[in-house]
C-alpha cells in the first residue's frame, strides 16, 4: 500500500520568505509527527499531532514554525521568514496511534535549503 | 537534558562478518526503544524494537541487547551484506508520551 508522502521533495528558498511543506500519512494513521535532520546529525523532534490536534508542540524551535492537520489526514509544517540556519531535511512520520509502542513510518523527506 | 547517543559514528565492516551497533542512554525512564536504519535519501526505516522487560530481542539477521543496569542497547547484524550500509539510529521514547528522542547515528560501511 502507499507509503507516507511529502512534498516537494526540495524546496530552494530565499531567507525571509516563508514556506509550506506538505505530509500526507499513511491513510486510517491517526497520530503524525514532524522531525528535522539536519546533515549529517539525528533527528530533532519537532511536533506530534493526534487527530488534528498537537499535543506536544515543545520540540518547535521558535514561534515562525507552526503546523497543522486537518480531517485527520493531510499536515503542513509553516516556517515563515526562513533563516539560513533552517536549511534540513525535515521528515514527516505516522503510526497507528494510541500507544507510544506504535510503530512510526517515515516519509522521504522534504530537503529545504534556505540562500 | 536527557539524552540518547552512540559510541561510534562510523563502523566499518568485512561483507559477511557480524556487525554490533551501540548507544547509550540516560533517560532512566525510558521503556521502549527502536532501532532505525536510514538509507542515503530516504527516511528512516524500522528495523526491531524492545522494551524494558525485555533484554534481547532476535529478528530476521538483527538482534537487540538491552542493559537496563548500564543503560545499554545494542543492535546486532548477522553476516553483514553490503545493502545493510546505511546509517543506524537508536531511538526511546517513554510509556505514555509519543516523543521519540533520536541519537545522532553511526554509518554502516560494508566493505565487499
């Protein structure tokens, strides 16, 4: 079956402007979540959504990064006024939910170089 | 903070031979923990979970060690083969909370 998605796979972009990146879950996945990587490093945790709502938002590095999930499904990260330092990859997961034992599936990533 | 992390950032390997990936821990109340591998280009893939009552778990070539005592886990490969060069990521998380801490990772190189 389909895996999770994301797009666009690369995103160039000019510091200040803003962005959407967008994940689609694996379909009936009720909890999603959202990593950056940058290079060569592990992931950081950024957000986790159960249903549309994001319990844990604490992993967001400052307030020009917000995201949103509606109908359960469909998610996008926003980072307005990009700065060079939010150049990664940044990876989207989901799992069946419910328990934190669930296994999560990951996208392929969007990689966002910020100039 | 808490923290999760790896001994070794790279590891080279003879094709064939056995390949042992480590990481520590500090998180005291962590009680789930998954290995990930992550290809050059792709997201990371789930290879075996444990959790805490547990202290080695086997799947198909790959085995996980768990030391609760020194807070411990390691990620075994049998008869490394060349598709298995990607980097290797332990992660926890706790009962109850969907956050999953990552450590930074060690590259897996198999040598033909």
């Amino acid at each position: 079956g389909a895996g999770v998605s994301q797009s666009p796979s690369n995103k160039v972009t000019e510091k200040g402007k803003d962005v959407e990146l967008r994940c689609d879950p694996i379909s009936g996945h009720t909890a999603l979540y959202w990593y950056r990587q940058s290079l060569g490093q592990g992931l950081e945790f950024l957000i986790y959504f159960q249903g549309n709502s994001a319990p844990d938002k604490s992993g967001l590095p400052s307030d020009r990064f917000s995201a949103e999930r509606t109908g359960g499904s469909v998610s996008t990260l926003t980072i307005q006024r990009t700065q060079q330092e939010d150049s990664a990859v940044y990876l989207c997961a989901s799992s069946k939910g419910g328990s934190s034992y669930n296994e999560q599936f990951f996208g392929p990533g969007t990689r966002l170089t910020v100039l | 903070g808490e923290s999760v992390g790896l001994h070794l950032p790279t590891l080279s390997v003879q094709e064939g031979d056995n390949s042992i990936i480590n990481c520590a821990y500090s998180n005291s109340a962590s009680d789930y923990f998954i290995w990930y591998k992550q290809e050059s280009g792709k997201g990371p893939q789930f290879i075996i979970d444990i959790r805490s009552n547990m202290d080695k778990r086997q799947g198909q070539r790959v085995t996980v060690l768990l030391n609760k005592t020194v807070k411990h886990l390691s990620l075994q490969i049998a008869a490394t083969q060349p598709g298995d060069s990607a980097v290797y990521f332990c992660a926890e998380n706790t009962r109850g909370y969907q956050k999953v801490t990552f450590g930074t990772g060690t590259k897996l190189q198999v040598i033909p």
